[in-house]
C-alpha cells in the first residue's frame, strides 16, 4: 500500500493558519525555517532542532522535522558558522524541511505546550494569566494532588524527572498555575492570578526569594521535559489530517 504524502507548500499552509503565527510576536521566525523536498511523507518531530534530533531524522528517513525550538533567533550571531553550519549543512544535504513554532505552540489551546502539559499531570484549566494569557491556572482534577509534596511526586511520576521545589511541602496546593519552559518570569503574574503553587521549566535566584516571600511554592520541573507534549499533538494531528507517518523522538535533556 502507498503510503500517503502532503506537498510542503500544503503543509506551510495547513501549519500556519492552524497554529495563527501572524499574531505573535515572537523571537524567531515560526513556519518553514528551512526549506526541503517538494513532498513529505515521513514526519519527525522533537523539541529542539539539534544535531542529535537532526541525525536521527535521517536515520528515520524524514521529509521534514518539526520542532518547538528551531533557528535564527533575535539577537544570535547571524553568520552560518561552527554549530549552526553543521545542523544546516546535514539538513541541505538530505533535503529535510524543518518547521519551527515557538510561542505559537505554546499557546494553541488544542495541542499547545501548556494545555497538553495540563492534560499530562491531570490539572484542569479554569483561566488564562500573564502577556497574551501564555499562563495557564486551574485545579488538580484528582483529590490524589492535595499537597506540593503530592504534586511534586505527580510530577516525577509522570514527566520521569524529580522536580526542584521551593515551598512547603505539606502546604495544600489549591489553585495550580503553570506555563512550560523558562517562564520563571510569570510568577508574579501567577501569584496575582490567585495561585498559591506555580510550576515552570526553569528557576533563577530571584525566583527563590519571590517565592518564599510570596508563601507561593515553586516547582521547577525542567525546560526540556516540560516541552515534549506539545510538539507530539501536533505531529500525531498532521498525521491523522494527511496519512503521513509520524514518529517523535526524544532526544534527552537533563535542563
């Protein structure tokens, strides 16, 4: 049986009105970051574009990779040398296509970072906070998450990595807010959506001192680990929308 195949102009199309990008302004460029061959049957996705992810595409014979985290942010050097040479040189000459989708993957409410992640530790949205409404607050679905330690053990049970917390661990969690990868930044905005528990990829010094003058627990969960969910709904929703393969692969992150 053949199996079936999109053109990439199609699925640029399909991507980019799916995932809204016009209406973010975001650090780097979301949509086709690289462009490959003219058909795509066979779909990686990961969360960062790196040489790993790239050299286990082509081991897995993909015709494009989509990824949370890509290429050519603001501010990076721009010249196509050392690292940056070797992922766009492996990419050129295997004609793979690379997608990228940052902060629109981060809010899609149907297959984005934060819903999904959600929907991984068993919490149940009830609002929006912080620029754009990129955070996320809500409840524990279960009475099984009654208390931070009860979260964090949530956490390591279903993310395979031990959270670093701050708080008390016997403090009842209530109103758990969240937004994944280094959001450390939005717990301000956390703590005056009404959270008394925040969970993020990252943590920085000052989060700390927030923290515990806040009475607010943090949990620092790990950028990586908090960001493989979204990426896989959206590959498993272009392989139920076109026929295409599609094949996630995890390339270990301990940050």
């Amino acid at each position: 049986m053949n199996q079936e195949m999109i053109s990439r102009d199609s699925l640029v199309k399909y991507l980019e009105q799916a995932l809204d990008i016009t209406r973010f302004r975001d650090y780097c460029p979301n949509g086709l970051q690289v462009e490959g061959k003219s058909e795509i049957r066979t779909i990686v996705t990961g969360v960062t574009a790196s040489l790993a992810l790239i050299e286990a595409a082509i081991d897995a014979q993909a015709d494009a990779i989509l990824v949370h985290h890509g290429y050519f942010w603001k501010g990076e050097d721009a010249r196509v040398i050392g690292t940056k040479q070797k992922r766009l040189k492996l990419l050129l000459a295997h004609d793979i296509n690379l997608f990228a989708f940052h902060l629109p993957l981060d809010m899609h409410p149907e297959f984005g970072n934060n819903v999904q992640l959600g929907r991984v530790l068993g919490l149940t949205p009830q609002g929006r906070f912080g620029d754009d409404g990129l955070g996320w607050i809500g409840v524990a679905t279960d009475t099984h998450v009654a208390t931070v330690a009860d979260l964090a053990q949530r956490i390591e049970n279903r993310l395979g990595r031990t959270p670093q917390v701050i708080g008390d661990p016997t403090q009842p969690v209530g109103n758990i807010a969240w937004c994944t990868g280094a959001a450390q930044n939005l717990l301000s905005a956390a703590i005056s959506a009404g959270a008394t528990a925040y969970l993020s990829g990252e943590i920085s010094e000052p989060t700390v001192h927030l923290a515990r003058e806040a009475g607010v627990a943090y949990l620092a969960c790990g950028h990586h680990a908090t960001e493989r969910y979204g990426i896989q709904a959206l590959g498993q929703q272009v392989a139920s929308a076109f026929g295409v393969i599609h094949r996630f692969i995890d390339i270990p992150n301990p940050v």
